[in-house]
C-alpha cells in the first residue's frame, strides 16, 4: 500500500496535535519547519499533501488553513476527501510512449498539444499497449468491441484508420498505431 504523506509547513500546534492522533489517522504526519525541510519532504514523498497557513506558490497538493481553531473531524474529512481527490487524478494518467492519456476526460497529451478521444479509442489504445505485440483484427473486435461473431466487419478497421489519422493531423505522427499484416500494434 502507497503511503499517503501529510506535511504540516510552519504550523507547530497543528502538528502536535496530529500527531497525538497519528494512530487513528489513515495517512502518516510529517513536520516541516522551513522551504528546505518541505522540499525535501516533498521529494521522498510520493503522495503527499501539504498543510499550512498560507498558499505556497507554484506547489500542487496543499490546502491552506486560515481559520483555526477548527473543528478536527471536520478538517481529518476534509484532508481525507484531498487524499482520495489527489488519488483519483492520480490513477486517471496513463503514460504510452511519450503520449499521456488523462482517462477521466479522454484526452491524449503530448508537447502541450492534446485532443479528445471516444471510449473506443481510448480501449484500443490501452490494449494495444498493455499486450505489446501485434493485434489481429478478430482480437480486437473481441477484446474491445465485444463481438463474439464470425461475421466480416470494418469496425475497427475504420475506427483505427480514423485514429491514425488523427495523430497524424494532431501530432504530426503517422507511426504511432502500425498496421502490419496480421492486425496492429503501437510501435
């Protein structure tokens, strides 16, 4: 299981009283007294979420506490609900190549360009990577599409032939999904 970091910047009582919680929490509590302390933290800390009195620049992951004191269950929630918040973005990026695919909204990202996808490429695409090799036809109609039939169709044909091209308009790349003779593969 990920760690999930809490750390306390420049907020003492805060961190003492966490830490008299610390067993009851689900995420560990880290001190940090000044920016060199909280950047190495940040550094060591995969998943962490930043506590302070006020908004740090150019830092992701914090939430500021104006107003104290605070009722603690309602602020342990609230922390909590940024935890899972920053774990659902987390899970949502998908790295293929040097493309990045964000899963909640269906877009493909790369050099500060990104389009939308449909369901199906976004499917096509994740299979095609995770399998690494070349794709009949027949398995992607199967695996993606969910046709059990024998029956000819030109659905993924058409709907690979539609992704291609738009890599090739989007990104200028017309090798991403490579069609060899036995079906497709991301080369």
């Amino acid at each position: 299981m990920n760690i999930q970091n809490l750390i306390v910047y420049q907020f003492n009582t805060l961190y003492e009283i966490l830490k008299e919680l610390d067993v009851n929490l689900n995420f560990e509590v880290i001190k940090a007294d000044n920016e060199k302390s909280l950047k190495e933290k940040i550094s060591i800390s995969k998943k962490y979420l930043i506590v302070t009195r006020k908004q740090i620049l150019n830092l992701d992951n914090q939430t500021v506490l104006e107003k104290f004191p605070i009722k603690l269950h309602k602020f342990i929630e609230k922390l909590n609900i940024q935890f899972l918040k920053q774990q659902f973005s987390d899970q949502s990026k998908y790295k293929v190549k040097d493309y990045s695919i964000d899963l909640n909204s269906r877009y493909i990202i790369y050099n500060n360009k990104r389009f939308k996808l449909t369901e199906k490429e976004v499917n096509t695409i994740l299979y095609l990577s995770k399998i690494n090799k070349t794709i009949s036809v027949k398995e992607l109609q199967k695996k993606v599409w969910g046709y059990q039939s024998d029956l000819e169709t030109h659905t993924v044909e058409t709907h690979i032939y539609r992704l291609r091209k738009k890599f090739l308009t989007e990104f200028n790349d017309g090798s991403f999904i490579v069609s060899e003779a036995n079906g497709y593969k991301i080369k």
